[in-house]
C-alpha cells in the first residue's frame, strides 16, 4: 500500500513537472511570436517611407531611373516574403538598395538641404534603430525557445508536442564584414 502511493506521488509529480515544461515552452514561442510581431511592424513603417522617400529624391535626380527601380523591386520583394529566413535576404538586398539611394542624394546640394527629404531620411534612420532592437529582442527570444527545447528534460516535452524550433533574424551587412581600409 506504501509503494503504491509513492508510486502515484511520483506520477503525479512527473506530471506536474511535465505541465510546468509543456506551459514554459507555450510561453517561450508566444514571445517568439509576439517579438516577431513587433520586427514586422518595425518593417512595415519602413516600408511605408521608402516610396516618399524615393518620390522626393526623384524630383531632383530624374535621370537616376535604375536607382530607383531597384529600390521599388527590393520594396516589393520585402513585403512579400512568407519566411524569416526569406525576410532577412530581402531586407539585406533593401538595405543595399536603399544604401544606392542615399549615394545618389549626396549627389544633389538641393535636395540635401530639402526639409522634407531631411525629415523622411530622419524618419527611416529612427526605423532603422528601431528594427535593429526589435530584430535583436526577436533572436534572444528565439534562442530561449530554442535552447529550452534543446535541454533534458524539456526536450522530451518538446519533442512529444512537435514543438518546432525557430529560425533566427539574419540581415547580412557584408560591408560590416569586409576589414576597414586605410591609405595615406
């Protein structure tokens, strides 16, 4: 009769700790996905001033044509990507895009000193800043769910209710990658 309820005090606290792991993981992949909510409003913000942004550099640079389509192109391709993975090449060829739209302003004294362009470029550098911490708050939440799913015992847990793991937010910035040079 003793063996018996040691037994079921032992099922019964497997039990429990198997509920606490079950609910650890629902609450880790809902920040995963909440975190990955906000990135996605920070990306729509951005993706919103880059047509304003294009139209103002357009009146003054008309004949930069190509410039402007590979941004619209990179825009679109953006929006319209399903996958995390998807998102960060995207947004790696916008950032590139956007890098060229920028090169062809310093061009023109005029629309620099323009107070609209002035305040749309603010505007997206602020949104920049903003995706940066979203994007870097998203991986750390991915990383927790995924390290989780990866220790004994939530693993069993994880691998019983199919928990999936999460890709992380991967923006390549190749220039950050390349060494500085300098020449006197």
């Amino acid at each position: 009769m003793g063996a018996l309820i040691i037994f079921l005090i032992i099922i019964g606290v497997l039990f429990l700790a198997a509920v606490a792991i079950y609910n650890g993981l629902v609450v880790l992949r809902n920040r995963c996905d909440n975190a990955w909510s906000q990135v996605d409003v920070q990306l729509k913000r951005r993706y919103d001033l880059i047509p304003n942004l294009v139209e103002t550099v357009k009146g003054y640079a008309k004949h930069e044509s190509g410039v402007f389509q590979n941004v619209t192109e990179a825009r679109a391709k953006a929006i319209a990507v399903d996958t995390v993975k998807d998102q960060g090449a995207a947004e790696t060829q916008l950032t590139g895009a956007l890098k060229s739209l920028f090169a062809v302003a310093e061009a023109y004294p005029d629309l620099k000193a323009n107070q609209n362009f002035l305040m749309l470029q603010e505007e997206l550098a602020g949104t920049e800043g903003k995706i940066a911490y979203a994007r870097q708050f998203y991986n750390d939440q991915v990383m927790q769910f995924n390290q989780k799913q990866q220790v004994f015992p939530s693993n069993v847990v994880a691998g019983i209710f199919h928990f999936q793991t999460k890709e992380y937010f991967v923006i390549e910035e190749p220039a950050a990658k390349e060494p500085v040079k300098v020449s006197f």
